[in-house]
C-alpha cells in the first residue's frame, strides 16, 4: 500500500473513532431525509395537476434535483468542518512534527489527507442520493440528469476539500482552519453576486464563482469546462498545502 492510502486509511480510521464525525453524518441524513419527504409530498399533491401539461417536469425535476441542489448548499459549512482536523488537528495534539519525521512525503500527505475527507463526504452523497434512487422501483427517474448532477456534487465537494486541508494547513486551531475554509468557498460561491445584479453574467468573474460551473451538471450537461475548473481549483488548493507542509517542515528542521 503507498504512502498516500496508508494515510488515508489512517485518517478513516480515526473518523471512524470521533463521535463528532457520526454525529455530524447523522444530522446531515437527518436533514436531508425530511427535506426529501417534504419534497416527495409535494410532488405527489401536485401530481394530478400535472397528468394534463405536456412535457411536464417529473420526480426527477422536482424532487431529485431540488435534493441535491439543498445538499450542495449544506456542503458549504459541512466541508470544513471534516477536513478543519486535518493538519490544525495534528497541531494542536502535537503529532505534525512525528507525522513530518515519518519520513513520507509532503505530497503523499497532503493527498491522503485529502482523500480520507473527500471519501467520507462522498459517502454521504451516494447516501442522499439512495433517497431518490429509490423510487425508480415505483416510477421513472431521468438517470443521466442524476447521474449529473452526481458527479458535479462530486468535483464541487472535492474543490471544498482540498481548500479545506489547505486552510488546516495553515491554521494553528481546527475552529480557525473551518472558518478559514468556510469563508473562502463562500467567497468563492458569492464572488460573481454584484456582477449578476448588474446584469453581467458571461464574464470572467462568473468563471470565477463554484455555483457557475455546478448548476450546469444539474440541468444535465457535463461540459468539460466545468470539469476542469473544479480540478484546478482542487490541484491549486493541494499544491499550496504541500508547500505549506514543506515550509512547516523546514520550520521544524
């Protein structure tokens, strides 16, 4: 097994073991179940209504969809607070210096950090997502439009944890690397707000902002643009928490 998967063996491990992390997937299933119930109700009073319209929008339109658009919004705040123990975590427990003296590389541990925290908010969305799976036994669902929005829940959730381990990099407090965290991809969600109140919505700064490139995967198209900004955002955010881990280890030299 590499360096990079016995470290994020070993950071599952210790999720497995934190009563937070359980906690926190219970509140968000939780969370999730009654807004899909409350969704799922209301597709079936609207209904009748619908038979008559053609073209008419389904379950997969009004009830998978809005899920996991509700569910990228909770994404936001439930990121950081996964990956806020990454390396602030270690820090504070005063075991960065016997995790740098492994002699594992920087960027082996900054990837498996990443992957132990993008695995289980992964988890979390394939578990959302078998809410509305599961009426394809009783109705049809549009797949490919789920299957969509899916990957784009993906890339969305793997940009937010790689800024998160980059900001618990540099954080000397967990609390202080998930606020670090939280408020850069909020940053990032609102950075084209002013522009699109001025109309302005095909320019650069639209590029700039995550929802711009998610909301394609939830109407079903996959654009390669889109795909690639999330992984330049991920790449960018990983490449400077290996320097940061090389900077700290220097520090410690």
């Amino acid at each position: 097994m590499s360096a990079t998967w016995l470290i994020a063996s070993h950071e599952w491990r210790r999720l497995r073991a934190q009563p937070f992390a359980w906690t926190l997937a219970a509140v968000v299933l939780a969370f999730m179940a009654w807004q899909f119930l409350l969704a799922l109700q209301g597709f079936v009073d609207l209904a009748p209504k619908l038979g008559g319209l053609k073209d008419a929008p389904g379950v997969s339109d009004l009830v998978a969809i809005p899920l996991l658009r509700s569910l990228s919004n909770l994404l936001l705040p439930l990121v950081p607070l996964v990956t806020m123990q990454s390396f602030a975590g270690e820090r504070r427990a005063a075991t960065l210096p016997l995790l740098l003296a492994s002699g594992v590389g920087d960027l082996h541990i900054v990837l498996g950090k990443f992957i132990a925290a993008f695995g289980y908010v992964v988890v979390l969305i394939a578990l959302v997502a078998a809410m509305p799976l599961a009426l394809a036994a009783g109705t049809a669902l549009d797949l490919g439009k789920i299957g969509a929005a899916l990957l784009g829940l993906a890339l969305f959730a793997g940009a937010l944890s790689a800024i998160g381990v980059l900001c618990s990099a540099w954080a000397s407090q967990p609390v202080l690397a998930a606020a670090a965290a939280f408020a850069l991809s909020a940053l990032l969600a609102v950075v084209d707000a002013g522009a699109r109140l001025q109309g302005i919505t095909n320019a650069g700064i639209n590029y700039l902002a995550l929802p711009t490139h998610l909301e394609s995967f939830f109407r079903g198209i996959v654009a390669s643009v889109d795909i690639g900004y999330f992984v330049l955002v991920a790449a960018v955010a990983l490449a400077f928490a290996t320097r940061r881990l090389d900077a700290l280890r220097g520090s410690a030299d």
